[in-house]
C-alpha cells in the first residue's frame, strides 16, 4: 500500500522497512526539540541504535508503522511517522503515536497517515487507538479525534492526557 499525498513536493505514503534505518535517524535530528519532546515526552536528541532497530522492526500484526517519504529528493527523506502498538492484554486496542517534520505540520500529512494507519490496525483487530500526549497538544487531539467512531475517553495526568477512542470501520476508513 502506497499513496501520495499532494504538497509541494509530493509525499509518498508507505509502510516502514527495515532499510529504513538510516532515513529514520537523519529523520529525527531534523525535528525541532520541541517535536521531539512531544513525540517522545521527553528529550530525546538523537535515537539509539536500539530504538531505531525497535521503529523499523515491525511485524504488521501487532506493531504497524507508516512513513511518509518525500521520494523526488536525494535520500527520499522520512518527513512523518505514524505507528500503532498492540496493547498487551487489550489486544482490541492500539497505541497510536506519530510525528511530523515541522515544516509539513498542519498540512494533511499527520492525517493522512493516521486515517492509513487505523485502516491497517482494522484489518488486524485492532478497534481502538489510545495515546498518551502532552495535555496543551491540541493539534494532536484533534487529529484523533476527527478520526473516532463514538465517544471519546480522556483522562488527564497533569501535563499529560490520554485519549482512547473507537475506530471507524474499514469501510469508513477506506471513504
């Protein structure tokens, strides 16, 4: 499965592999330490060797991941991240996280790639999404909102809040 999403220049929509290392990296430290640190709720300057093997190795099953990549630039560079991990004994349930480079914030890329991603979770069983996010992080909120089939939970921890949510069907997903 592979999509473009039209900005200048296009952005090709694809699962992550496991080649995809390097451009992860060079991903990452291209973020600002503020998207960093809402990505990750802490400072994270660069990402580890075992991170990135953790962020590429995925098994399409229980842990799913989308890039975005801008292929009509040298290195086909990784611009958005968006994954989904199995909750362990909610196996319905998903944790959703993903990231945007700052220069493509606000432009449809997150959504995109989030509306893919849950298609994805679907077909593998997995109804809900939940994520946890710095409480004043409001693009964010209402991108997975938008997303949701019915009522929303939050609950808030201070600085942080978690919402979990229901997700639309394939078929509405596929609209």
């Amino acid at each position: 499965m592979e999509t473009y999403t039209r900005i200048d220049p296009p952005v090709l929509i694809r699962p992550i592999r496991a080649d995809d290392g390097e451009r992860l990296s060079a991903s990452h430290a291209r973020l600002s330490p503020e998207s960093r640190y809402r990505r990750f709720l802490s400072a994270k300057p660069e990402l580890t060797g075992a991170d990135v093997r953790y962020l590429v190795e995925v098994d399409g099953i229980d842990h799913i991941a989308l890039v975005a990549t801008q292929p009509s630039l040298p290195g086909e560079p990784i611009v958005a991240v968006a994954r989904c991990i199995r909750v362990p004994g909610s196996p319905d349930t998903g944790e959703v996280a993903i990231v945007v480079a700052d220069a493509l914030q606000g432009k449809g890329v997150g959504a995109r790639l989030v509306r893919q991603l849950a298609a994805l979770a679907v077909g593998q069983r997995i109804t809900r999404f939940r994520a946890t996010m710095l409480s004043e992080n409001v693009a964010i909120q209402r991108l997975l909102t938008g997303l949701a089939a019915g009522p929303v939970t939050w609950t808030h921890h201070g600085e942080t809040t978690e919402l979990e949510l229901p997700l639309p069907g394939e078929q509405s997903l596929a609209a």
